[in-house]
C-alpha cells in the first residue's frame, strides 16, 4: 500500500483527534510567548521539542496500529487487481489476433468481405439483364405481333390499317429496350424491316394516288384541253413483296380511306404533288389567263359521295366561248376541290375520334393552301392588275370588282384555304387608288418617252399657244415672272415640249379630282416625266442637237418654254391638289434653265470656233496688198457673213429675241476684237494695205443687219435712257471701236489728230494708238510730235448738255 505523506495542518488534525485540545494537553497555549512577552529561554526550547517527538512517535504508532488492522482487506482488492489487470492482457491479446487476422491479405476479414460484395454485384446485374432480355422479349413479340397484322392487312389491301401498324411498330422501335447487343441487333433488324414495309406502303401509295387521278381526256371522249378525273373506288395494285397467304386477291378502297392514309402517314404534300401540279398549271393558270375563251366543266356520277364513283373537272379554250365572269370560274374549282376532292361533305364517324383535325382540314391546309396562294397570285398578275382603271370613271366602277374578288376571297378563308394573313387580293383593292396612280405614272413615262425619242423635230410657234392661255393674255396677272432673258413669247418649239407640257397639264387636272394618296403620285409622275426629259434627251439626240445648229438652239427654247409653263403651275393650280401643301417645280424649272444654257453655250462655242477657223484663213491680213492675200483675206470675211446669215436665219425664230440678239453680238465681238488685234499686230502698213483693209473690214459690215430689228428691244431694255442710236452698239461691244479702226485705215495723219484731240478716239488706249499711228505712217519729225501728244493721253471733253 502506498505510504501517505501528512501536510502540517493534517498532523496538527491528528494530534487533536487523539488527544484533545492540543493547547491544553501540550501546554502549547504557555510555550508560545504572546505579543510583548518575554522571549524563551534554551531550556523551554528543548523541553518543547521532547514533548514533541513524543507526541510524534505516539502519532506513528497510532497509524502502524490501524493499517496493520486494514491489512486484509488491501491484500484482497490487490489480488483482485490482479485478476483484473490479466483478463485485461487477455482480450489486448484476442483483439491483437483478430487484428492481425482481419488485415491478412490473403485470408484476412476484409479480403472476404470484398468477395461476398462483388459477388452480390454480379449476381444483381445478372439479374436485371436477365429482366431487361425478358422485357426485350416481351417488346420484340409485341412489335412482331403489329408487323404480322400489319402483313394480314397488306394481304387484304387494307392500306389505312396497314399504315397505322407501321405507325405504331414505329412508335415502340423509337423506344428500345435497353437489352444488351441482342437488343440493339434485333432493334436494327426490326427497324430494317419497318423500313422495307414503309417502302411498300410508299410504292403502294403511289399506285394508288395515280390509280385514283386520271388527267388527260380518255380515248372514248371528246379532245380536251385538260381534264382531271378523280375516281373514289381504286384498285389495290398487286404487292412487290410475298403476301402471307397467297389465295388473296388484291381489293379496291375507297378514295377518303386512301385520303386517311395519306395524312396518316404524313405524306400528303409529297403524294398529292401530282395533283397540285395540275390543278394550278394546267386548270387556274389557263383558266384565269385566257378566261375569256375557257369552257369549265364539272361532272359527277351522284351528287353523293359513299354512292358516287367518281368526278371530274375539265377545262376547254374556245376563242371568245368563255365567260368574263372569271371570279365564278375560279370559285367553282375550289368548290370541286373542296367538296370532290377534300370531300368536304362527306362524313364518318370512325374518323377523327381523337378530337384531331379532319382529313379535309388537313388537305385544305396543306394542299389545299398552296393552290389558293397560287391562284390569288395568278388573279393578282393577269386579271386585277391589267384592269387597273386609266381615269377617274374607271376607278369609280373598280367598286363593284374590288367587292366582287374580296368576297371571293373571304369565301376562300372560310373554306380554309386561306388563312387572315393570306390578304393580298383585300390589299391590293384597298390600295387601288395607289395602283391607279402607278399605273397612270407607268403610262405617262412610256408615253413621254415615246415623245423624247421620236425623230419628229416639228415646230410650234409659242404666240400660237399662249393665245389659249389666261395667264399669257392677262399679263396683270403672270407679269411678275416675265423675264427678258427668258421671254420666248416671239419663238418656236418643238412638239416634243408642246406635248410633255400638255401631258403634265392633264395629268394635274387629273390628280385634282383624285384623293390625298393618289394625288401625290400623280404629281411626282409629273416630277418624273421631267427628270426622264433631262436625262433622256440630251443623250439620245445628241448627234443631231450637237451637229445642227437649229435643233441644238431649238432643244434650249424647249427647256425655257417647258421651265417657264412650271413657273405657271402654282398660278394655275391655286385652289392646290389633294395631299399636297403646295404645287410647284422650284428646283427642276432652274435646273431646265441651267440645260438650256449650257446646251446655248455649246452651241456659242461651237459656232465661236468655226468663225476662228475662218479667221485664221485670212492669215492674220499680212500683206493684204498682195492680190493673192487680199482673195484669202476677202473670202475669210464672206465666210463669216454667210455663218452670221446662216445663223440669223436659224436661231432668230427660236431663239427668244435678247437671247438672240446677246449671242449673235458675242459672236460678231469675238470676230471684231480679232479682226482688231491682228490689224493692231501688223508691223508696218503702206497707203495700199491700209485701203484693202478697210474694204475687207467694211465688209463685215454686213453682219450689222442682224441687229436692225432689235430697235424696239432696246428702246425697252434702256427705257428713258434711250436715244436713237444704233441696236449693235448694246449687243457687240465692240462695234464702235471697230468702226473706229476701219476710219483711221483711210484718214490721214491730220485727220486722225484732229479726232483724237476731239475725244473721238478714246476707245484705244495710248498704247494701241501709238502703234496704229507707227504702223500707218513713217518715221517723221511730225509723227514724233504727234506721238508725244498721245502719250500724254486723251484730251478731256466736256459731255454735251
């Protein structure tokens, strides 16, 4: 037993629970001196200390005395420690075992367990592919069980039944048992085997629908054009494939089971393409193009299907045998189609008890559709649109049509046919004002066309049709515009321009009696007519108006005229036309101004560079004097003449009367500022050279004659500032100056001196001058002076009063 250790405090405890109060046995309380006593003396110490190793060996003898009582008892809790502490070692010992045993790797606990748990795996997956191979079984049986039914129908010809079983072997095939290879090999084998009997069901199928559709006139009948016989009992052609019982004969089916089957299967379009082909190829499309010579028949064997054999729709042209009523025509096909064909009135209660579509709705949506759709396009191409109205009566009376094809085609949604969406024929009808314009814009640009290409250059003269006009005889009302420059009230056109304008004219009045949406278009084709004009005609006639003077001048008087009957149109139309704010040409009259001008330029240019060519012969007058010079010289300026005549003759009466006078007087300057710089250029000219070149420069006065009628334009264009003077003067610029020159090549040195001081010849600059006088006389003491005198400039003269 484990020896016990006492603390001060516990000794102190055993003392006094062996003897008593400590203090008073031991004298303790005496022996401990107090605060302020007397210190103990050596001998109370070791008396002390007796006492107490007494007490002590007393205390120990006390506890040697009780454990050698308890002895027996602790030796029997020991030995049961004992006896504990080995069975203990024992099961460490066992579990060691087990331990050792459970981790052996061959034969150990774990390795066991492992084994029984694999085993139960595989037994379990034999297990359920044993199931999945039974339930395989039980699915292949069934699907062979529909196959061999569906073998016994094909032997009976009973198409409808045999493609259901199709069907439904299709439905299981979709969901194979999940069986292993064997699953997937019979599957492939079955789903081969559905395939062959699709395939026969298909050829099948395809006999029949040709065995039900005849087109063409029979031999025993009458030729027709096209005829399409449907007939309701079809024989079942024989199989390509072993029947199961070979003492059956093939059958006949009637026309809706074979319609059933068809949407069954899902291959109505595909099957019933045949059909589709001819009723709109080979009935509609004739029948509406031509309906005017078509004959439409119809027959039937009884006026009731399950009694009837067949019908038959054909269709004959005979030049002017038809009927107009073509919307009827049409609406009898669909009535055939829908009630012979579709079998709209037929019946039965073995059909479509799932609730699903009938057979009619589903031929009527999916053929039936196609057709329709087709046959409002051909209504659409070759009826509505070649009877678009031409004038405002025609679209009044379009009214009763318009109804007329729109109830023809909400009788075609309420068959099924077509659906809401399906409203070409509504909306072409609703928009027919909108056509109407169209086709009067179409009509009015293959007319002006057919007006700017024509080779017809015919004139017109502008008084001639400004006498019908108000605005042109009330010049308090259209005066504002007038415009000298533009003023072609004394010129011709061409009929070309009186045309176009009248065309745009009448299409105005046209579209003031029309609505706010037609009424635009009409005046955009006005707009249109304008721009083909500019573009077109400068192009296709370009070789004549380039190359003939007088067309060329003759297209710049149309632009003018036809720009200046724009300007009118605003005054015309105040009232306005429907849909427009206003009715006016602002930017294209300028842009016909702007052609004209450039086309007037060209024809300037042109003219311009024949006269140079002209000059150029003349060799720039060297040497006039000489005979051969003088002839070369004499017959530049009578060409000149003769192109002014010529000139003259053509422009003036196209040409407004200042435009005419402004390009005649830049062409005759031209020629006299050229005439004047080549004689200004000669070095030095004797008394003979300067006669000859007075004379060849009086001749071109000659070209004045042009201009003699212009008086009365000038009087108009100076107003108060006029004096009778000479109408050349305003037009070439410089006449005077060459006047001028022609007098100084025949004055004398005196005379020239005496104008000069006069103010006469101011129209030279001292430069030119100088070297006029240098040229015309020699080298004196006296043309010294005279020069000096002209170097210091002309002399002022006071204007007259």
């Amino acid at each position: 037993m484990a020896s016990a250790t006492l603390s001060g405090h516990g000794f102190a405890d055993l003392l006094t629970s062996n003897h008593g109060d400590s203090t008073t046995s031991l004298g303790l309380g005496s022996s401990i001196p107090a605060e302020n006593t007397k210190p103990a003396t050596l001998e109370e110490l070791e008396q002390t200390t007796f006492v107490l190793d007494t007490e002590i060996q007393e205390a120990k003898s006390q506890m040697y005395k009780k454990l050698l009582a308890n002895y027996d008892s602790f030796s029997d809790f020991f030995e049961r420690s004992l006896e504990l502490k080995d069975k203990i070692d024992d099961l460490l010992l066992q579990t060691a075992e087990l331990s050792e045993q459970a981790i052996d790797p061959e034969s150990g606990l774990r390795q066991t367990i492992m084994a029984s748990l694999v085993y139960h795996h595989e037994a379990s997956y034999k297990v359920q592919e044993n199931d999945a191979i039974v339930d395989g079984l039980q699915h292949f049986f069934k699907i062979d069980c529909i196959l061999t039914q569906y073998g016994q129908y094909m032997d009976a010809g009973k198409i409808l039944d045999a493609g259901q079983c199709i069907q439904k072997a299709s439905r299981f095939l979709s969901n194979p048992p999940n069986a292993g290879t064997f699953a997937s090999y019979m599957t492939k084998l079955l789903t081969d085997q559905c395939s062959q009997m699709t395939e026969a069901i298909d050829q099948m199928l395809d006999e029949l629908v040709a065995g039900a559709i005849f087109t063409g006139p029979r031999e025993e009948e009458e030729a027709s054009d096209f005829k399409l016989e449907l007939l309701y009992n079809v024989k079942v052609p024989h199989l390509s494939l072993p029947r199961h019982s070979k003492k059956s004969t093939p059958v006949t089916i009637r026309w809706h089971e074979l319609g059933r089957a068809l949407t069954l299967l899902d291959v109505v379009q595909e099957k019933l393409a045949p059909l589709h082909k001819a009723m709109v190829q080979q009935l509609l499309y004739p029948l509406i193009r031509s309906h005017g010579d078509a004959i439409l028949e119809i027959e039937r064997s009884s006026d009731s299907y399950p009694s009837s054999s067949g019908s038959s729709i054909s269709l004959k042209l005979r030049p002017g045998e038809g009927s107009d009523d073509i919307i009827s025509a049409v609406m009898k096909v669909f009535h055939f189609i829908h009630r012979d064909i579709f079998l709209n009135d037929y019946t039965s209660s073995t059909f479509n008890s799932d609730g699903s579509l009938s057979d009619t709705n589903i031929l009527t949506r999916v053929v039936g559709r196609s057709i329709a759709k087709e046959a409002c396009g051909f209504l659409l191409s070759f009826y509505l649109s070649r009877i678009v109205p031409e004038d405002a009566d025609g679209l009044k009376s379009f009214e009763t049509i318009g109804a007329k094809v729109v109830a023809f085609e909400n009788e075609l949604i309420a068959l099924g046919f077509l659906s809401e969406t399906d409203r070409e024929i509504r909306d072409f009808v609703e928009h027919i004002d909108i056509y109407y314009a169209d086709k009067k814009r179409d009509a009015l640009m293959k007319l002006g066309r057919a007006v700017i290409m024509s080779d017809d250059f015919g004139g017109v003269h502008v008084k001639d049709l400004d006498e019908n006009d108000e605005l042109e005889r009330d010049n308090g009302r259209w005066g504002r515009i007038r415009n000298l420059n533009a003023d072609i009230r004394d010129t011709c056109i061409s009929i070309k321009a009186k045309k176009l304008v009248e065309m745009i004219l009448q299409t105005l009045h046209e579209a003031e009696s029309q609505d706010s949406s037609t009424s635009p278009r009409l005046y955009q084709a006005t707009r249109s007519l304008i721009d083909l004009y500019r573009a077109l005609m400068p192009v296709h006639h370009a070789r004549a108006l380039t190359q003939v003077p007088a067309l060329g001048i003759l297209f710049y008087s149309d632009c003018m005229y036809i720009a200046r009957e724009l300007e009118k149109i605003p005054e015309r139309f105040e009232e306005g036309i429907p849909g427009l704010d206003d009715v006016q040409y602002d930017d294209i009259a300028p842009a016909l101004k702007a052609l004209a001008e450039r086309w007037l330029e060209l024809q300037v240019r042109g003219q311009r560079e024949e006269l140079m060519q002209s000059l150029d012969e003349s060799g720039g007058f060297q040497d006039s004097s000489v005979d051969a010079n003088f002839s070369a010289c004499e017959r530049s300026m009578k060409q000149i003449i003769l192109a002014f005549r010529h000139l003259g003759k053509a422009w003036k009466s196209t040409l407004a009367p200042l435009a005419f006078y402004r390009v005649m007087g830049e062409l005759l300057n031209d020629v006299v500022k050229r005439v004047i710089t080549d004689i200004e250029q000669l070095g030095d000219i004797s008394e003979r050279e300067s006669h000859k070149l007075a004379l060849l420069c009086g001749q071109l006065f000659e070209c004045e004659d042009q201009f003699d009628s212009a008086g009365p334009l000038v009087r108009e264009i100076k107003g108060e500032s006029y004096e009778d003077e000479d109408p050349v003067h305003l037009f070439v610029a410089s006449w005077e100056k060459f006047q001028v020159l022609t007098d100084v090549l025949e004055l004398s040195f005196a005379e020239i001196m005496t104008r000069f001081r006069a103010g006469q010849l101011q129209m030279f600059n001292e430069e030119e001058l100088s070297e006029l006088v240098c040229a015309l006389f020699a080298d004196t003491p006296l043309r010294q002076h005279n020069l000096e005198e002209i170097s210091h400039g002309h002399p002022r003269v006071a204007s007259a009063r």
